[in-house]
C-alpha cells in the first residue's frame, strides 16, 4: 500500500512526473494512442481527431480560466483566428510546422488586446468584455472576404512535409496528437514555473498577488496570451482536418463547449482539460448511438427519443457538477486513492 | 430515422454480438448490415437543433423517396438502402456520421446537412472514389463541377433564383411600363447573402435600381431601425433573403403602420407555409422564385406520386414542404445517376457517376422543376415564380419556368 511519495533529493521533487507507476502508465498510454491509427476503426479515429483538437483548445482555456481565473467567452472565435491564419499562410506555400506556431502566434496577440479590459474589469463584466470580442470576430470572418473567404468560407491546403501528405485521418491523427502531447507538456510545465503560479496567485487574490510582487498586468495578458496561443493552433489543426471551413463553425456555442469542458474536466489541471474534452464530445456522440439504437426497436417513439439525447447530457453535467463541482479529474483522483490504499477506505 | 433493414437471425446477431464484443461497439452494426447489394444512400440530417424544422422534413423526403422507388422496382433491378443519422446541425456530429456510415455501410451517395459539411467531407469523398452527395444547400460556392466534382445541387444557386426574380421583375415592370425601385433585406449568413451579387449584377443588367440593402442577424433582430431607413428609400419591392418567417411578419407590420405597402418577395425556402401563411394573415400577397413546384400542385405527375404516398405513409401531414421535396429531388437525382451508371456497365465510381450526372442534359424531373432540365453543370438552374393566393390560402404559379 501507498501512503505517500517521499522525495529524498531536488531532482526527485522536481520531477513532472513523480513515481514510477506513473511514468509506466503514461507510456502505456502513448503506445495505445499512437498505435491507434493502426489498429481503429474510421469513425472511432475521425471522433479521436475531434476529441484531439478539442483537447488542444481546451488545455487553452484552462490556462486562462482555470489557472488564472479569467473568464473568456471569445475562445471559440480564437480557434478562427488561427484556422483563417493557417488558410491564408497554407495558399501562400507555407509549410504547417511554420504556419501553426503562426496561428498561434498571431492568436496570442490577439488575446492580449482582448484581455486587456482584463486588468479593469472581472467575472462576469470580463466574460462580457470577451463576449464582445467575439462578436467582433466573427464579424470580421464573414465580411474580411480577401482573407477569410466571407460566409462561403475558404479552403486550407493540406499539411505537407516532403512528399508526406497529411491526408485522411490516419495521417492527420498523428498531427493532431503530435502537438496535443507537445502542448499538453508544456502546460504541465507552464504550472510548475513562476508564470503558472502567478497565473494561480492572481486567481486566488490578485490584490495579494500583487502585494507579493506579482505583475498583474503582465501576468493577466500572459495567461490570455497562452490560452489564445492553444485555440490559435487548435484551429490550425481544424483547418488540417476538415481542409475547409466557413465562419458557421465559430459561433458563441463553440465557446460555451469548451467552457463547460474546463469545468466538467476540472479546472486548473491538465488531466481535466482531456477528460473534459473527451467527456463533452464523446458522451453526446454515446447517447446519440444510444438513441439512434433504441429508434430501431422502438420506431415509434424514436422522434421523441433523438432530443431526450440532448437532454439526458445536459442532465448528466448537472448531475456530475452537484455530486463534484471539482470535475471529471478529482474523481479520477479520488478513484485512484481508492486503488492506493485499498483495502483501506478513504 | 434511420430506415436500416435489420436481416435479424440467429446468425446475424451472434456476428454482431462477436464483432461488439471482439472491437467495442462502434463496429456492431457493420457486422449486421453489409453484403446486401443494395444501393445505399447515407445521409447525416438535422432531425435535432436549430434545423430540425427542415431536418425532419428532409430526412422524410429522402426516406420516403427510397421506400417509394424500391416500390416501383427500385433502380437497375437494385434496391436503394436509406441509412441516416441525426447531426444536430453540428459539423463535428456530422462529418463523424460521415464516417461511421462510411465505415458500417458502404454508401454510394450520401446527403449532407449545410454547405460546410459538403466541403468538410469533400477530400474524403474525392479519395474514397465511391461516392456522390448532395445537399439541402444551394450554395453557389458546392455548385461547382470543377473543384466539387463528387457533388450535386438538387436545385439552382441562391444567385441563379434572384437573377431568375429580376428577370420577372424586369418583365413585368416593362409591361405595365413602371420602373420599380427594389431594397434587399438579407440576414448575414450564407442563406441570406450567397445570393444577393447575382440578383445584384442582372439587376444592374435589367436597368433595375436597387435602393436599399439592408443587412440583419437572423433572429433576434430590433426591425424599427431598418424599418426608419426603408421609409426614407421607400421601395416598391421588398426582397427578403435568408429568412424562414421572422422576422418578416414583423417588417411587414412595421411598413404598414409606416405607410409603407411595397410588394413582397421572396425565394427557395422563404417561401415556405409558415411564411405566405402568415403574411397572407396581414394582408401581404408574398411572390418569389421557388425551386420546385409546391405540393398541392396536381401537374407535375412527380408531386402526384409524392402525395399519392404520403396519403398512405403519412397521413397526418397537413402540407408538404420544399425541404421535403428537395430532399426527394435529391433521391431522384441519386436514384437516376445509379440507374444511368448501371445501365452503361459500369460500376458506381465517383467518375462513371459523374459522367452519368454530366449526361443528364435533357431530364425529366416529373414535373417537380419545369419540363425537362439539364442537370450537367451538378445543378437545375430553373425556377418558377409563385404568388400567394388569398383565396386558395396557397401559392400559384405567377410564370412559366424560367431557365438561366
């Protein structure tokens, strides 16, 4: 039974991931998740690819919202931003390992302008302030023709390295999970630096952080700047993957899912922002399956049936945010105590 | 709903529960629906969301096409297969259905729910080589035989149905020698604005003055402002574009008390019952260009066909729409694509198939669209003017077809 970690250097303490079991789980994982091209279904492998890029966006703004506690209602419009960046680079000749730190670039830029009602305003007036931006973006995707293509959209060359084309969703796979691990780390890493931490200072009691030294105007624009950088490359990825696209897609509901995926995965951790994007994408797409089975053996109630989907995931979020308002990772975290200290209870 | 024929024998079911149960339950299906030989139509439809107005309804038509054609001898001695699922009107959901029927069915044609879908899947369909789709779209942008080779618009393109408007306009407004000034009010999605430069332009071509454009949200619009600029530019006609119902009614009633009393119009969907029933209630005789005869039509031997079957399917249904009828006209045009393919030996590949659309140069639609079309250039650029009828309470031819 496992009690606890006991750290005997710095190195040890310092490590991302402490004991070994860890270490043996994740590489376990990364064997099932990049062998999965090779082994998975079309429909399961193209669902992965969406719950990827989700999971990208949604590392995002957990940064910005649950490590720093700002709201944003603009992400949605974000993952625009980079998806047109990479169009617009992609038909000029740009190869994607230029044009997705680009999206991200230009995107992180962007969410410092947008942030900056940040250091004035908080809560819900910023959620307000954001909501605004969005509206202005999207705007902007639907009347800025030469760039974004207007309201029929624009189309995005696909991926190139060499004669290697990331065509399909076997090959896209790998270039979506190849910057989610990448992403996934650095914001892991990002948590353990003096910039995750004033991100979470400035969370707790900006006035306390500020008092400790902490820059909140640059700390705040930071954390807009990093969750903007995530939804630029997010959308990146979704140009990749659909090889069009029309402003349709980023509209304020798209925001609204990563929000509640941050808050349904658990704010402030990197486990949450994937069990919150892999729960608000898949357990839709379950229950529609679900349905979809029931309508064969009952036919005549299946109208009815297709939006009690719809209402029994809205349920389940009500249901998983009452019984615990940490999200889907605290009780992973609380399941593998469980395991831990077994036979021991909690 | 899907209308998937479950051959359920103990064989069946112990493959389906071994397949479940070897690779999970995204693949139990496969093991219980192929080797058929059927021809299958997949189809990812908005029965929920926003859209599910017109979802459901398409997903009726395109159902109740196949179940129609299988019992009228099918299509080259084959049965057609309809296999559909609910997208919500979400492209994620819907390229998602894309794939798995893909996957689970093997579809030769397949029917999309927007115009991003029918780009998000085109790579896919282009490289899988097997499959055509089609939409409920008339996006000028998916009507394009060059860069959407794999697809067909069952109708013509929102520009095709305002420069058809104009040229009745123009026509009319020379035989009873006027000179009407016309305002565009036009929501900022695809719907209301993808045809607005086409109307445009042959109005500029007609002579015609365009004086006001207006530009709104879809929903959830304040009209007393855009009302204020009409009765400062005070048309004669009023095109409304990209709108089912509302906010129209509300224009209309706002013009009234303002004085205001221009002519209607309208096209495609905007033509629908809720719209000419409600402005027919104040007063408003709403004229535009559909795609398609209406449903209560008794010459067009197609749409007798339709009501003949409904009567019998459905008989609850008080009136047949233009989604439904698009999306049996987009069944038609699958079922006579296949039979053209099968007919000159060939298999069902994405280039015997498009060569067998490019064929259809002289079609007979059943008289759901005019005489005969041409269907060629992977659209029907043909469409009727209609006008409201106070006394029917429905909309009556107001042209002959007109062809552009």
């Amino acid at each position: 039974m496992r009690t606890g970690i006991f750290h005997e250097t710095f190195k040890s303490d310092e490590r991302m991931w402490a004991v070994p079991a860890v270490r043996l789980w994740l590489l376990i994982g990364a064997l099932v998740l990049f062998t999965m091209p090779l082994w998975s279904g079309d429909y399961l492998l193209a669902m992965a690819c969406i719950v990827g890029i989700h999971i990208v966006a949604t590392l995002g703004l957990n940064i910005t919202t649950g490590n720093a506690g700002l709201i944003s209602l603009s992400h949605g419009a974000f993952l625009g931003v980079g998806c047109y960046t990479v169009a617009w680079l992609g038909h000029r000749g740009v190869p994607f390992y230029l044009t997705l730190p680009a999206a991200g670039l230009s995107t992180a830029c962007l969410g410092v302008i947008v942030g900056l009602p940040s250091l004035r305003v908080k809560g819900v007036y910023l959620a307000i302030a954001t909501l605004a931006a969005h509206f202005i973006l999207t705007f902007v995707f639907r009347e800025w023709v030469s760039v974004t293509g207007g309201v029929p959209g624009t189309t995005i060359p696909r991926a190139t390295l060499g004669d290697f084309v990331f065509v399909g969703d076997r090959r896209n796979f790998y270039l979506i999970y190849g910057c989610a691990v990448i992403l996934a780390i650095a914001a892991r890493n990002l948590a353990r630096t003096y910039i995750g931490r004033a991100f979470v200072a400035v969370r707790d009691r900006d006035i306390s952080a500020e008092i400790l030294g902490v820059d909140l105007l640059r700390t705040k624009l930071q954390a807009f700047a990093v969750g903007a950088f995530y939804a630029g490359v997010a959308g990146g990825l979704l140009g990749y993957f659909y090889g069009a696209i029309t402003p349709e897609y980023f509209v304020l509901t798209l925001s609204v899912f990563y929000l509640a995926a941050v808050i349904v995965g658990g704010l402030g951790t990197v486990l949450g922002s994937i069990l919150g994007a892999a729960f608000m994408t898949f357990v839709p797409e379950a229950l529609r399956l679900l349905v979809n089975a029931s309508a064969h053996w009952f036919p005549g109630v299946a109208g009815l049936l297709l939006p009690m989907g719809q209402a029994v995931f809205g349920l389940l979020i009500i249901v998983f945010l009452v019984c615990e308002p940490h999200g889907l990772s605290a009780i992973w975290a609380r399941v593998r105590r469980v395991i831990h200290l077994w036979p021991f209870r909690t | 709903m899907s209308k998937i024929k479950l051959n359920l024998n103990r064989r069946s079911v112990l493959q389906g529960i071994g397949a479940a149960a070897s690779s999970g339950p995204f693949v139990m299906r496969s093991a219980m629906a192929q080797g058929t030989g059927d021809i299958v139509i997949g189809a990812s439809q908005p029965i929920t969301g926003v859209f599910s107005f017109a979802g459901t309804a398409m997903n009726n038509g395109l159902g109740d096409y196949v179940q129609w054609k299988n019992a009228n001898g099918g299509v080259g001695g084959r049965k057609l297969r309809y296999v559909s699922e609910d997208s919500g009107f979400k492209l994620d959901q819907g390229v998602a259905i894309f794939k798995k029927i893909m996957a689970s069915d093997k579809p030769n044609f397949f029917y999309g729910d927007s115009t991003q879908w029918v780009k998000a899947v085109a790579q896919d369909v282009v490289t899988s080589n097997s499959v055509m789709t089609s939409s409920t779209s008339l996006a000028s942008v998916v009507a394009d035989a060059s860069t959407m080779p794999q697809h067909v618009v069952p109708g013509p393109t929102y520009p095709h149905l305002h420069e058809i408007l104009m040229e009745h306009i123009a026509k009319t407004a020379a035989a009873a020698g006027t000179k009407p000034k016309i305002a565009y009010v036009y929501s900022d999605t695809e719907f209301g604005s993808d045809g607005i430069p086409g109307g445009r332009a042959r109005a500029k071509k007609l002579g015609l003055e365009i004086v006001e454009e207006i530009i709104t949200k879809q929903s959830g619009i304040d009209v007393t402002p855009e009302v204020a600029k009409l009765r400062r530019s005070k048309p004669d006609i009023v095109i409304f574009q990209g709108y089912i119902l509302a906010p129209m009614p509300e224009f209309v009633r706002q013009m009234k008390e303002a004085g205001l009393e221009p002519q209607i119009m309208g096209t495609a969907w905007g033509l629908d019952r809720p719209a000419y029933d409600s402005l027919g209630a104040l007063g408003v005789k709403l004229t535009g260009v559909s795609a398609y005869s209406y449903g209560h039509e008794t010459t067009s031997p197609m749409i007798n066909n339709m009501r003949d079957y409904l009567a019998k399917a459905r008989p609850d249904l008080k009136s047949i729409s233009p989604f439904y009828i698009s999306a049996w006209m987009s069944g038609m045009l699958f079922g006579e694509i296949a039979e053209r393919t099968i007919k000159a030996g060939k298999p069902l590949e994405l280039a015997n198939m498009k060569a067998a659309l490019e064929s259809m140069t002289d079609w007979d639609t059943g008289g759901i669209v005019g005489p005969k079309v041409d269907v060629s250039g992977h659209q029907i650029p043909a469409g009727r003017v209609y006008s409201y009828d106070s006394a029917k309470k429905t909309m009556e031819p107001a042209s002959d077809w007109i062809k552009v």
